[in-house]
C-alpha cells in the first residue's frame, strides 16, 4: 500500500451511538487575573447570559461570548478555561488559530456555531494555510461549525507539527467539504502528538484524505482517541488512516498505560470519488502500535460500522492489535477484510461476528506474529472466497459465494439508504450454543444495539 451534502443511511445500516455532549461543569471565577482575562473578551463581543442544552451542555453558572465574522479574532485570542465562543451565522475568511489555547479538564474552551435553522458558521479555504489549527492546545470543543475547502490549496483541522502536543480535542457535528485539491488534502489531520481526542458525529465529504492521524514516518502517535458516529463519503484516497507508530518520545501528560482506541458506528464510503491505481486506497487502515515502551499494548476497537464500497481497493486494512467485530461490509466491486503486514505485522487480533458481502475476497488474514492469539469467529462473509486464513483459533464462520448473499439477506443489492443485511429468518442461525465472551466490550449486542439473545452469524440478529 502506498501512504499517502450528504443523505445518512436509514437506522438499519447507519447506526449512530447517541452524541453525549459535555457534562454540566462549575464555572468558579475567582482573582482579580480571571475577571481582567474575561474583560479581555468582552472588548470583541457581547455575553449572553449560558443555560444548558441537552446534549451541548454549557458550564454551570458560564458565560457566553457573542461573536461574528468581523470581530472573532479577536476574541479568539483571549479564550481562557471555561468560556464558550458563539459564532453567529456568516462566512469567516481569516480561519481560527487555536495556538496555544488551552481549556482545562473541568473548564474545556467550546467553540460553537448556530443551533436549528439558524445558519452556519463557515469558515473558508485559503491557499497555503490551514483552516483551523491547533498546536499546544487542549480541552477545546468545536461543535456545529461549517468548513468549506473551496478547492483551496489547504486542509481543514490540523494539529501542527511545528507544536509538541495537542490533547483532548472534540470536534463534533461538524461539516467539511470541498478540501479536494488533491489525495493530500485533508478534513482532519494530526501531526504533533495528539491523544484523547474525540471525532464524533461529522460529516465529512468531497476531500482528499477524511482523517489523516499520525506522521507518514511513525512519528506523532494518535493515542486514545474515539471516533464514532462520522459519514465521511467521496474521498480521493482514505476515507481515514490512523499511521503505525515509532517507539513513542514522550512530552509530559502523554498517557503511559495501555489506551484503546475505539473507531464505531461510522459510514465509511468509497462509492463514488476515489482514485484508482497507483492513487486507490482502503476505506479504512490502522497502522502498528510501537514495537515496546508505551503505547505497545494498545489496540484498535472497530465495532458497529459500515464499511461501504471501493471499486479500487479494499474496505479495511490493518495490523498489530486490532478487535474487528459488530460490523458491516459491503463492496460489489472488489476485496472485503485483509490483516497482513504493512510496516509490522498482524498481532492480537479479534474478527468476531461481522457480515461480510464482497466480490472478491471475504476476510484474509495472512503473516501475523504466532507469538499472539489470533481469532476468526461468528462471521457471516459472503465472497469469492469467503476466507483465505493463516492458522486460527475457534474458527466458526457462515461461509457463502457473493452470489448467495441475496438468498440469506434482506437487501444486500439495495442502494445505501435501503441496505439490510439482516438475516432472512433463520437463515444465518448456529447449530451451536450462543458464547459471548465479556471482552471486547459490545460484542454482547449486534450492529443495531440489539442484545444478542439468539446463536446467529454475522452482525445482526434477526429482529
């Protein structure tokens, strides 16, 4: 492998786990310093008294800073732990540096753009910067922003390298399009370490890259993050790639425990947009942890999403610990599944009760390190050939021709918007008692939330 307006699926194929928004936080101002710091912010906009928003929870007893495209600079550079920037709707043109810039876990910064039918907050692209950038930046939310490439030579959200860290960042029902210049143009990249970042509940379409999380070269680990709930369509290259990573240099307040890092309930498509050839890439591909020291232990869980179409490569591509289970792919024109080596090796790996439709091959798991566990259990994989396996355990999978798909699904030739690959009654049941071990966690319910109480292959049960 080589490095480099959308219409959501109905419920049944793009399931998304319930947003949670920040939890109600005591705003406590005490000192001189902290009114003269919020003074600071009241010279660029007016403050609306806060209140708080099921599922965009504001800090207790906060206050609200009221912005707009001709004065937000300004404020920007003023933020401190605990306020919360609203941008009224209207076109912002001198993007938003976030240099600097530091919440704190109590007191996180939220950057916010109109609620309802309102409008948006868009920021636009400009040749030969990026449009939002963090670098030494933690605690901040941007929630409801617009950010549109305009073909501009430029990316969307970048954590620069130029800063040691960036830390627990969440950007979250986000809108961005049109970074397309080329497969190297991305909506969202880290190039510093970054870690505890949550990417939930976006939109993301018509980019070169979507996420781009790591250096080329292993540096700038990605650590702990959660990526759930995103549609990210019509990318030239990956729809995401999370980059293997080098023994880690650690800056202080990087996690030292063993972190996972969970990717779930996502739409992954390649349907339409994608290079071929030489520029063709995967849906999906996680990369290595480091080989020892911190952050050797960690592992991937991939669970409840739907992995839809790609004409040129396969849908998901992995290596070292990685649990795949929960989840859904679907590509009538080529490869489904490949663990193998890429810059290490397949390690730990888990692929447990997905449903598997594709052209080519189902699931291939090939050159993993025999020194670790590697499972293949419960799957439903439709394919020319279902498997293609190196030595597992517990293998106990549905296996079926792509043709056969038809006679044991519901409508697995259906377009994106009436896609079911759930069973036709009992045609994916078990002869074998239904065993579900307690980790990793979810495997206990199916793709659609539904506590599996019935021994069936694949992702679903019937309901």
């Amino acid at each position: 492998m080589h490095e480099v307006g959308m219409t959501p699926a109905k419920p049944i194929e793009s399931r998304r786990r319930p947003a949670s928004g920040p939890s109600s936080r005591s705003l406590a101002r005490a000192g001189a310093s902290a009114g003269i710091a919020f003074a600071l912010i009241l010279l660029s906009g007016s403050v609306a008294a806060d209140s708080n928003v099921v599922g965009d929870a504001l800090p207790a007893a906060g206050r609200t800073v009221e912005v707009d495209p001709g004065n937000y600079r300004e404020a920007v550079r003023g933020l401190r732990p605990g306020d919360r920037l609203e941008l009224a709707p209207g076109v912002y043109r001198g993007g938003l540096d976030l240099r600097g810039i530091q919440g704190t876990e109590k007191q996180p910064i939220v950057i916010a753009g109109p609620r309802g039918e309102a409008g948006s907050a868009t920021f636009v692209g400009q040749d030969g910067r990026n449009t939002v950038r963090f670098e030494d930046s933690a605690h901040i939310e941007l929630r409801r922003l617009e950010l549109d490439g305009r073909s501009a030579n430029a990316n969307g959200i970048v954590a620069e390298a130029e800063g040691t860290f960036t830390h627990n960042i969440t950007l979250a029902n986000l809108r961005i399009r049109n970074y397309d210049i080329s497969q190297g143009s991305t909506a969202v990249t880290t190039r510093s370490a970054a870690w505890d970042w949550t990417i939930r509940d976006n939109e993301i379409r018509g980019v070169g890259t979507g996420l781009y999380l790591g250096q080329p070269d292993g540096e700038a680990p990605f650590i702990g993050g959660v990526i759930e709930g995103n549609h990210i369509a019509e990318t030239l290259g990956y729809n995401a790639q999370i980059k293997h990573q080098n023994e880690r240099a650690m800056v202080e307040g990087m996690p030292t425990n063993r972190r996972d890092t969970v990717i779930r309930d996502n739409t992954f498509s390649k349907a339409e947009g994608g290079n071929s050839g030489d520029g063709a890439r995967p849906n999906l591909l996680v990369g290595h942890w480091p080989e020892r020291g911190p952050g050797a232990n960690d592992r991937y869980l991939i669970y409840g999403n739907l992995f839809y179409e790609n004409p040129h490569e396969r849908l998901f591509q992995g290596e070292g610990h990685v649990a795949l289970y929960n989840n859904a792919f679907v590509n009538r024109d080529g490869d489904g599944v490949v663990l193998g080596p890429h810059n290490d090796v397949p390690k730990e790996i888990r692929i447990l009760r997905n449903t598997v439709v594709a052209r080519g091959f189902g699931i291939r798991l090939r050159g993993a390190d025999r020194g670790y566990q590697q499972v293949v259990s419960g799957n439903a994989v439709f394919a020319d050939p279902p498997l293609d396996l190196e030595a597992t355990e517990d293998d106990d999978n549905f296996t079926a021709g792509f043709a056969e798909a038809p006679d044991r699904l519901r409508a697995p030739d259906a377009g994106l918007d009436d896609l079911d690959l759930r069973p036709q009654g009992d045609a994916l049941r078990k002869d074998r008692p239904l065993a579900l071990p307690e980790d990793p966690p979810g495997l206990g319910h199916d793709r659609n939330g539904q506590l599996r109480t019935e021994p069936f292959w694949g992702a679903y049960q019937p309901e």
